[in-house]
C-alpha cells in the first residue's frame, strides 16, 4: 500500500472543538473545490470533469471507500491533524496541499473562518515550507512497511470505532479479533480497487483483557441541515499469540484506520508491544 502524510500544526490561542473532524474536513473540501474545479458553473450535477475530478472523487462519490482519511486526537488543546492520501491518490499531493493551505490562509476554520498566517505543514514527517512557500519533497510517496513483530500487543482505540454487520453497529461484548481483520482487510482490498474476498489466512490470537466504552460524538451536517451522530467505541484491548498475518492486518490498519467514517478522523487504532 502506497501513501502519503500531511500533518498541520497551528500552536493556537483559539482552542478547536473537542472533535475535529467534521470542521477540518468540511472546510478542507470548501477549498479542495475552489482549487480543483475547471466547470464554469461550478456544479457537480452533470458535469463533464467528474471522471477526472478530485473534489468529486473525495466528497461526491456514493458507497465508496475514498483514499484518504484524517487523523488526530480527541480534546487537544491546539490544531494538530495529519491527512492521509493512499494508492493512486498520492500523485494528487500538489492539489492537496494547495487546498490546506488555502484553508487556513484565505478560507478560515470554524464559524468565525478565522485565518492562520503562522503554522507548519509537514510531508511525511519532514518540514515543507521553506520562506512560508511550499516546496515539495522529490520523493513524498512511501511504501507501507513493517519493521516489527509483535505476537501480544495492546491496540488502543484512540477516536470511536464504528463496526456495522448486519445493518446495525457492533457493541463492546460483539467486537473480536475477526471483526477487525476482516474490517481491516476489507478497506484494503478496496482501496487498491480489487473484489471483495474472504480473509485467506487463519485468524489466530487471543483477548486476554478488553476495556471498551461508547464514547458519544455528534457533527452538524451542512449539506443535510441535520445533526449526525458519530459516537462509537474507545478503549483498548489486549491480544496475545496474534500470528504473523493478523499483526500484519491490525499494523496496516494504524495507518489505514477501522470501520466506518474515518475519512472524519474516525477507527484510529494504535499499537504497542504487550508484555504477557
């Protein structure tokens, strides 16, 4: 799996809402389309760029995984969220970037559209703007790799996880090591385009101890007019003699998010080693 970070900084007086997602998302496709958008009507309905488009492909296309997502932490005191864009998206970093910049310097966040002129941008980590201009990297895309094995692990659930099976969302006692994997898998396999499959290997590990609680969230939809919930389950959970296949999963899954909606930031997942 291919990918690429942004990350944006802003040491800030204003404290952002607790949930950052739908603010940082809502304004960030404001200016991806006033960026990307060619169609002199400035309409999505019926237009003749659609194919080619990158707002269309992020905000406007139905029932489909989308390469990308955000991701930060609940309840920080100042801006501090990383994008990630995977596959063939990658190769769009110049709109990208040029859209977040723009977010901040001339569009505003929050109702006040309040604008940054101090802030730092990173790619993959490494600073890219130099004289407050953007210069990017030569090489920004990186290959998803793993440079540890861990057979007992503690995952933490950092934003709510949202597991649906069967029309309706998974509960604490009903969220296994399967119903990760396969959520896991599933987005990977969508993302790189390819048909739905069952899981080919042995799902194989144990939960010796699981700390899950729904934590409510809620987003007011402009489009729709309406308040969304976004609640879920945070926590952590502990698994012991998790096999070669299954840590690969749940390690690609730190990068890729779990379940739905993480496009807001939602299905954050980290990992560290267990000592059992």
């Amino acid at each position: 799996m291919n990918y690429t970070k942004l990350s944006v900084l802003i040491k800030t007086t204003q404290k952002p809402p607790y949930f950052i997602g739908s603010q940082i998302r809502g304004a960030f496709g404001y200016a991806l389309k006033k960026v990307t958008c060619i169609n002199p009507t400035y309409s999505c309905d019926g237009c003749f760029a659609t194919s080619n488009c990158l707002y269309h492909q992020f905000y406007e296309e139905k029932n489909s995984y989308h390469k990308y997502r955000l991701d930060f932490e609940l309840g920080k005191n100042y801006y501090d969220f990383s994008l990630y864009l995977f596959d063939d998206v990658c190769e769009k970093l110049p709109y990208v970037i040029s859209a977040l910049h723009m977010m901040l310097t001339q569009n505003g966040l929050g109702k006040e559209k309040i604008k940054y002129e101090t802030f730092e941008i990173f790619i993959n980590d490494e600073s890219c703007l130099k004289n407050g201009k953007i210069v990017l990297p030569k090489n920004f895309i990186k290959r998803f790799e793993i440079q540890n094995r861990y057979e007992n692990i503690k995952l933490k659930f950092s934003t709510p996880l949202r597991i649906k099976k069967e029309n309706r969302f998974l509960r604490s006692e009903e969220i296994e090591l399967h119903s990760l994997i396969n959520s896991i898998y599933q987005r990977q396999m969508k993302l790189l385009g390819r048909d739905y499959k069952k899981f080919p290997y042995e799902i194989k590990g144990e939960i010796i101890n699981k700390n899950l609680q729904f934590k409510e969230l809620t987003r007011l939809s402009n489009r729709q007019k309406t308040t969304m919930n976004m609640g879920g389950l945070i926590g952590e959970i502990e698994f012991k003699n998790l096999n070669k296949e299954c840590f690969e999963v749940l390690k690609l899954g730190e990068l890729l998010g779990v379940g739905k909606q993480t496009v807001f930031g939602l299905g954050k997942i980290e990992m560290e080693e267990l000592s059992v």
